[in-house]
C-alpha cells in the first residue's frame, strides 16, 4: 500500500538526521522537495540516489495532484523541505490534506524543528506556547500585533534576518520595551547563538550587529 511520509532533515548539522529518516528515504520510490539541489546535498551526502521532483510553495497546487496520482497507483512518496519538518512554515499542509481526502496513509517521522530548541534554551515558560510563525507582511499585521500582546502565553515568531530590526521594533511599540524575549539564530550551526534580555535589549543588539542567518524569536507572555 501507498504511503506518504514526511521526512524532517536536519536544520544545521548534518548529524541530525535520524537512523529512520534515512531508512525511509532509502525506501521511496520519489522523494518530494522543497529544493532540489539542497536535498541534493543532503542525499548525497548519505549515498541516497532517487528521483528527486520539486514541491515548494509556488508550485504545489500544480503538483500536488500529479503527486496523488502517483500515491494512489501505489508508490511511495517522501517528502522533504530544506531543512527541519514539513508543514512547519513550510510546504506540506496541502499536500496532506489532499491524500487524506484521497484516502493515502500520511505519516511523520519525528525530527528537527527549530522552534523546540529555540523555546527550551530562551528560560521563558514553556508549558503552554503559540507557535505564530512569520507574522502577515502587511495586511493585518497591525490586528495581529494587537491581539498577540494580550496573551498570557509564550509566542514563538519566525522571521528573516533583513527583516527582524523592523519587527523588533514594532513588537516594542506593540509589546512594550520591557517584554522578555530571547532569540536564537543558527541553531545546530557553527555559529549557533542566542540572545536573551528584553525587545529592547534584542532592538539595541541588531543596532549594532548585523543579523544573519535562520531566526527564531521567542517572546514572553503579558504578565500578570
């Protein structure tokens, strides 16, 4: 029987990959990815030689159908994104909920997400969160930006390195200068790091350090 597995691939260091993501890999008949000459690297680097077809966000409406087609006539699909799990900001939601429309097996395999390590290393409560990921570009960022200052809870932001001054700084308008947060940048890399301290002291840091890198921001909850 068909199946279609998700496959997360390590965020930084290539050890990351799991005895199980590799073996599934092995096992497919096609693996999906985000890009193709990144998962390139990574399947060559485990001596993985498959046919390897593109799904990423501009083109998966178009291929999520082909790639129905290709379950339901009983061949194994993998996919994969550049780097930690599937549907997590990230291309795969679509392509899930279409098969198990069509009634295909869907798992995932547990692996690197970069907002877990970011969370338990920020010393910001961590038994109730909100994974909000990268905030709207603009239509409804304001509303957002209101709502989320509210909550009592841990947020967790992604955002990009030419953007995340901007979002600092809105975030202390919205938040308050004196919010916890803590940011990590490269996680599983070389140059790892993490910042922790206020949004103003985070605003202050990238005044004067040019941020680089994959970011995770972790903001704490309204107090009491």
């Amino acid at each position: 029987m068909s199946k279609l597995v998700l496959v997360p691939t390590p965020i930084g260091n290539l050890e990351d990959i799991t005895l199980r993501a590799i073996r599934v890999l092995k096992e497919a008949d096609i693996i999906l990815a985000e890009d193709t000459r990144t998962s390139r690297v990574l399947l060559n680097h485990l001596g993985i030689e498959k046919r390897i077809l593109a799904h990423h966000q501009h083109n998966e409406h178009q291929s999520t159908p082909e790639v129905i087609r290709m379950l339901k006539s009983g061949q194994h699909v993998a996919l994969v994104s550049d780097a930690g799990t599937p549907g997590i900001s990230d291309p795969g939601f679509l392509l899930v909920r279409e098969a198990l429309k069509e009634g295909v097996d869907v798992e995932c395999l547990p692996g690197p997400t970069a907002f877990v390590p970011a969370l338990i290393v920020s010393g910001l409560p961590s038994d109730r969160f909100l994974f909000e990921g990268f905030l709207p570009p603009k239509k409804g960022r304001q509303t957002r930006l209101k709502e989320l200052a509210e909550l009592e809870t841990t947020i967790i932001f992604y955002e990009s390195p030419h953007k995340i001054l901007k979002t600092l700084q809105q975030l202390v308008e919205y938040f308050g200068p004196e919010r916890s947060a803590s940011l990590s940048r490269e996680i599983s890399k070389m140059f790892e790091q993490t910042i922790r301290g206020t949004l103003e002291n985070l605003v202050d840091h990238f005044k004067t350090n040019e941020p680089r890198g994959e970011i995770v921001l972790i903001v704490g909850g309204k107090p009491h």
